[in-house]
C-alpha cells in the first residue's frame, strides 16, 4: 500500500497515519517529523529547515524532498508506506511522481482528511508533545495524567512552537494556498477519497479504512 494522508494541519494526518502504519506493518513517513529530528541532530538539512519550521512556513522543496528521498529509500518502505504532510505542494507532488516512477512505483490512493478551521484551531493549540518519545497529548482531548508529564515514557510534555495561536494562522493560510490544489490534482487523477476528520480517532479510522482499497 503507497498511501498518501492529505488534509489542513490538524486534521489528525499523524495520529491516521500511525494507526494505518502499525494496521498494515508498514512505515508511517511524516516530513514534519523527519525535519524535526534533522533540526534536533543539527543535520546540514535541519540548519537549512529549522528557521522555516518554527515560523510556520514551508521548507523549501529541494530541502524536504531530499529527506523523504532517503527515507522512501530505506528497506522498510519497499513493502508500502503512508506519506503525511508530504507532498504540500505541486512541485512536490511532481517531484515524488518522478521519484516514484524511477524506483517502479506509483501513488495508489490519496485520502483527504477535512476538517473545519475553527476545530482545527481548537485541536492544534491544546496539542502537547513528549520531547522524548513523541507522544502527542491535548490538553482538553486527551489530557496526560500528571500535567506536563508523558503516560508513556515520563518524558516532558511540549507545545510545539509552530502551535501556537498567531503561528496556526499562518499555516492555515499556506495551506490553503500551497496545498489545497493538491485535491484537484488528485482527485483528477482518480486517487482521492475525502473522509469526516471529526469525532474520535478510532471513528476517523473507520472512515478511512471504509475508503480503502484491499
Ligand atoms: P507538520 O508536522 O506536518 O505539521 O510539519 C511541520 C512543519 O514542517 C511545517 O509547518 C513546515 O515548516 C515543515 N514541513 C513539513 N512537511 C513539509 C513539506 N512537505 N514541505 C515543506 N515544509 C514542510
């Protein structure tokens, strides 16, 4: 399965795509989380991204398609894999086509997660992450049992710079610009499904899974 997660930031894409990674034993590929690591290992690629990411904006292209270039690469990702957050632009979706193709592949099916903006405000600046593991709790949603504090590994619990309040804007507003024409593109191509991205996390992948192709 070469599935891509497409949707606003928000939306859920990681928590989907984790649920579907260990569903289909296959790699979960989230670009904002294979930039942060290269920003937190000081990577030559993190130095160029870091800026970028903690304002909110695109990373530039060759930068992004560079570390997901050596991730698809890797050997657990021959079987299958679930893109999220990339691709974000045209370019991009261009870029992995190309990539794809030079490697015998193909994207097989794009599932669009939708979500209103006022919920995904709601649901991007409760969001805490563990600095450790990566775990990702909200504050109203899914809250940690000690405040600050991961269940999972007693890591501590972080808001992500890029969600807070004035800094979401921005990225709804470069999502809809840069990335929302990913849909038609898709779409176009007969790859994509939209599914509800309210309720729970197992109702969503529900959803999802409804939409897939055996
Ligand atoms: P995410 O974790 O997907 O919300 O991504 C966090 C941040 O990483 C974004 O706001 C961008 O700065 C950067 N980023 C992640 N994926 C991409 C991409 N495909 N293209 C450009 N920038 C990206």
């Amino acid at each position: 399965m070469r599935l891509i997660l497409l949707g606003p930031p928000g939306a859920g894409k990681g928590t989907q795509a984790k649920l579907l990674g260990s569903r289909y034993g296959i790699p979960h590929i989230s670009s904002g989380d294979l930039l942060r690591e290269a920003v937190a290992t000081e990577s030559p690629l993190g130095l160029e991204g870091r800026a970028f990411l903690n304002k909110g904006e695109l990373v530039p292209d060759e930068v992004v398609l560079a570390i997901v270039r050596d991730r698809l690469r890797q050997s657990d990702a021959v079987r299958g894999f679930i893109l999220d957050g990339f691709p974000r632009t045209l370019a991009q979706a261009e870029a992995l086509a190309s990539l794809l193709e030079a490697m015998g592949q193909t994207v097989q099916q794009v599932v669009l997660i939708e979500l209103r903006e006022v919920d995904i405000v709601r649901r991007l600046s409760g969001r805490r992450v563990c600095r450790r593991c990566g775990e990702m709790f909200h504050l109203e949603f899914r809250p940690s049992r000690q405040p600050g504090i991961c269940d999972r590994c007693g890591g501590e619990l972080y808001q992500r710079d890029d969600d807070r309040p004035e800094v979401i804007r921005r990225r709804l507003g470069i999502y809809e610009l840069e990335t929302a024409p990913l849909v038609a593109y898709y779409a176009e191509r007969g790859l994509l499904s939209r599914v509800d991205g309210n309720g729970t996390a197992e109702e969503v992948q529900r959803r999802i899974l409804s939409h897939l192709h055996p």
